[in-house]
C-alpha cells in the first residue's frame, strides 16, 4: 500500500519524470552582448565561439593594431546571435519530444 501513486492500469512501480526546467536565452542581448564586449560577451550564448574568438582577435588585433577588430566584432555579434537562436530551438525541441 505504499506504492499507491500510480492508480492507472497498466502502470505498475512506475517512477515519477523528473520535470527539468531550463531558460531560453535572448538572441538580441547575445548579440549586443557580443557587439560591445567582443568574446567575453559570447560567453552567454557558445563557450567555443568565444574561445574560437579571442583568439581570432587576438591574431588580428596584433596584426592589424586593433583596428580589425571593427570587423571581427559584429562577426562575434552574429555567432552568438546564431548560436542563441540554435540553443533555443534546441531546447524548444527537445520539450516538444518529452
């Protein structure tokens, strides 16, 4: 009589689901988190982008004094935009299939 949680025929001894919940994250402060921080802003969205980042700038801030950062910057922008949208749709996915 202690297993009375599940009254429904056909299940017996079944385990309670455990109920995960996790956050989507907002592709626009990915972005601008990115724009304005560079690859420590894509920490929110890909921990490989933003690896994958710092050192490309890295490489082309010594190379080119900084001033190519004007364009890796809102490259970084985009991957993290990306890279927040495919999280979310992920996530969003995964929910549905449970």
């Amino acid at each position: 009589m202690d297993n009375e949680q599940n009254t429904q025929p056909g299940t017996q001894n079944a385990a309670p689901k455990a109920l995960i919940v996790q956050s989507t994250k907002n592709a626009g402060l990915a972005a601008g988190l990115a724009l304005f921080f560079g690859p420590l802003g894509m920490l929110y969205s890909t921990i490989k982008g933003a690896v994958v980042m710092l050192i490309v700038n890295l490489i082309v801030g010594l190379f080119t004094v900084g001033i190519g950062l004007i364009i890796t910057f809102p490259i970084g922008a985009f991957w993290a935009y990306k890279a927040a949208v495919k999280y979310n749709e992920n996530l969003l996915s995964g929910a549905q299939q449970g």
